[in-house]
C-alpha cells in the first residue's frame, strides 16, 4: 500500500512476513500503531468523519491474518503511544471512541480475538488513563502501556536498578484506573520497557541491562501483570541481540530471558533477602520443579547462604546457570554448597533450578480425576503419576 494515498494493506508482504517467521509458536500480539498518512489531519491525528474508514483499516488486517492466512493471532493492540502533546494528550476521551470504532469492527470479523490498547508513554499521568478506560472499557480486553526509566545516560546503574525494581507501580495504577469505571476482567500488558528513552545508552547493551531485565521481570511478575514485553529484540541500542550484518550474537540480556522463560514458570513461591539493594531473589515452584534467581546488583561478588523450607524431599543438588559479563555458564551445585556459601559472581544474574523428588513420591499412582491429583506433577501428560515422569524428573 501507499499510505499516503491508500488504506489498502499489502496482503502478499504480510503473507510473506507471517509464513517465514515465528516457527517457534510463540502467542502473537499484533500492533496497529496508527492510521496511514491519508487519514490524518495536519497534526497527525485522525482526521474529522475518518473513524470509520480507520476502522475498516483494522479491520482489515483482521481478516488477511487470521481469515484469508489462517494466523489464528489471538491479541490485537490499537494503537500506539498517541496519549503524548502531540497526539491525545488531555484528549484521551476522542481516543477512547476511534478505539471503540475499530474494536467493534475487528471483531465482527474474528469474534475470537483480544483487543486492548492503547499502549499509554505515560501511564502516570492519570486523567488520560481515566479517559481512555471509561470511554473504551466495553470493548477493551487489555490495557497496555510502555515505560523508560531514564533520558540520563549518565545515571548510575544503582538508579536504573532501582527503577527495574520499582516498575509494579504502573500495573497497580492501571488497575485502579480500570476499577473506576468496570468489574470486568480486563488483562494488563506492560507490553515496552528499557533503560533508556534518548539512546545511545550503552548501559541496555551489558550486564547493567541485563541485571535491569532481571529486576524488571521480576517486580512485573510481583505485580500480577497479564504480559510483559522488553524493547526490542535486535538494534544497535536496544537489543536483546546484535543485528550488524547478519551478526545475531546474544548480548548479556538475551540469556537471562531466556532462562527466566525456560526455568522461572510456575507458582511464585514467598522469598526473603537480607538485602535487597545487594541481591534480589526470586523464586517458583511447578509440580516437583524448585527455580529460583539471584540477581546480583551490588557491585561485588556476594557470598549467599540459601535457607529452604517446604521440601518433601530435600534434593542433592540443583543446575546452576550464570550470566556475567563473559556469557552464560552452567554448572551443578551441590545443595550443601547453597545452604552454606555460594557465591554470585559481581554483576550477575544466577538461575537455580531443581526437583524435589518427593512430591513424585507422595502423588505417586494418582490418576487424573483422583483426588488431590497435580497435573503439574504429571511430566509426561499421560494422565498418571508413574515411573515415567519419575524418569523425567532424574537430572
């Protein structure tokens, strides 16, 4: 399409674009940032008696990915960061009604799908959030909203840590401004957040921003969010990945997501540190699985002594997998190590992960439907408790 002429989507690109990615199935949010340049007014907002033609624009892409493609994407995000001075800031309400336009139409095409916005920059400021939540809350099945902790790139790491840590706020806000106005269940989505937002900040590209990502992840988490998602996967100032000529390299931050993706899934379990503003713990349990990280942000390597409690059976040793500045290792530690003195290397993030044998042993021949059957602890998902998932859980 030429937006500047046409709301005709370029069908064969977004057909390319969604049968070459994404092999690995992850669940799809698509954005629909804004309206082409041919519906806008001169300030770039929609233009007067252009709602519904925006409208069917949304609801176009609707029907190429999930009708004509078969995509089946679930989560649909309209717009994106339009409440600044130059969009709808204090204007919030007209936002709400271009939103509830194109919601209603989007969804006479995939009756399915989720649709939330609008994806607030600021989220602190509170008239707008009111705004928009009152004047969508019928058609919003999410809220989503962006954060930056900083424009300084010479502020301490200890002030982006410390604003990592803090970051549950704004989910606490967004659902105060949902109260307001409904008891429905609208979902949250914090869906951008990264150090900086006046790169170059080399801070997002070492372990600072590693450690921030770990912080970060982990205060989302504590705050009950339905989603959370960094900025962005690959570019010279943000990235997760390297992205100079073919050179996908994972940068320090790159490991931690993936280990907080592959081993911190499960019921957050209670967690306590002498120190907060020296090491950060977190911790889950799934079915006989314990995981747990160590967020090293004090400078120095720290020596910890882990004290556990609630195991049915106390296991020998956990994996450890460690993200420095030199890259991810892994290693096995022996349990007494951890309850004695293990130490964090400095400025690191430090991913624990173990199964406590005995949960196996106590729903050992449950069935499902039997009482107190935990289908978290049925690893091979055959609907038993046996020795198959006894094998599964050996390291």
């Amino acid at each position: 399409m030429d937006p500047a002429t046409s709301t005709a989507w370029a069908s064969a690109k977004i057909a390319n674009a969604m049968n070459g990615a994404y092999a690995f199935g992850p669940r799809l949010m698509i954005n629909i940032p804004l309206w082409p340049p041919c519906l806008a007014d001169a300030d770039g907002r929609l233009a007067s008696g252009q709602t519904a033609a925006f409208a069917a624009y949304c609801a176009d892409l609707v029907k190429i990915v999930n009708v004509d493609l078969g995509k089946q994407v679930r989560y649909w995000e309209v717009t994106n960061e339009q409440d600044g001075d130059s969009g709808y800031n204090n204007r919030m309400g007209e936002l709400a009604a271009i939103y509830r336009a194109a919601a209603i139409a989007m969804r006479q095409v995939d009756p399915s799908i989720k649709i939330g916005g609008p994806a607030f920059a600021r989220a602190d400021r509170g008239a707008n959030l009111d705004a928009f939540i009152a004047g969508a809350a019928d058609q919003l099945d999410f809220v989503s909203y962006h954060s930056y902790s900083t424009g300084d790139g010479g502020a301490s790491n200890a002030a982006v840590w410390d604003s990592a840590a803090g970051l549950g706020w704004m989910t606490a806000a967004v659902r105060t401004a949902i109260a307001k106005t409904t008891s429905r269940t609208i979902e949250t989505f914090h869906d951008e957040y990264n150090i900086s937002w006046a790169p170059p900040d080399s801070k997002m590209t070492t372990m600072v921003g590693a450690i921030y990502d770990a912080l970060a992840m982990t205060a989302l988490a504590r705050s009950g969010v339905s989603g959370a998602m960094a900025w962005n996967e690959a570019d010279g100032w943000y990235g997760k990945l390297e992205n100079e000529w073919g050179n996908w390299g994972k940068r320090p931050a790159a490991h931690v997501y993936q280990l907080f993706n592959q081993h911190l899934r499960g019921r957050m379990v209670t967690v306590a540190t002498d120190d907060v503003s020296k090491v950060e713990i977190f911790a889950v349990a799934a079915g006989p699985r314990r995981a747990l990280a160590l967020i090293n942000r004090s400078g120095a390597a720290q020596q910890v002594t882990l004290n556990c409690s609630g195991w049915h059976s106390a296991p020998a040793q956990f994996t450890a997998w460690q993200v420095t500045a030199s890259g991810l290792a892994q290693s096995a530690v022996p349990y007494a190590t951890l309850t004695s003195a293990y130490t964090l290397p400095q400025d690191s993030v430090t991913v624990l992960e173990t199964t406590d044998l005995g949960v196996i042993r106590d729903q050992f021949g449950r069935r499902s439907g039997d009482a107190g059957f935990d289908r978290e602890t049925d690893l091979s998902q055959d609907g038993q408790i046996d020795a198959v998932d006894l094998r599964a859980a050996l390291p």
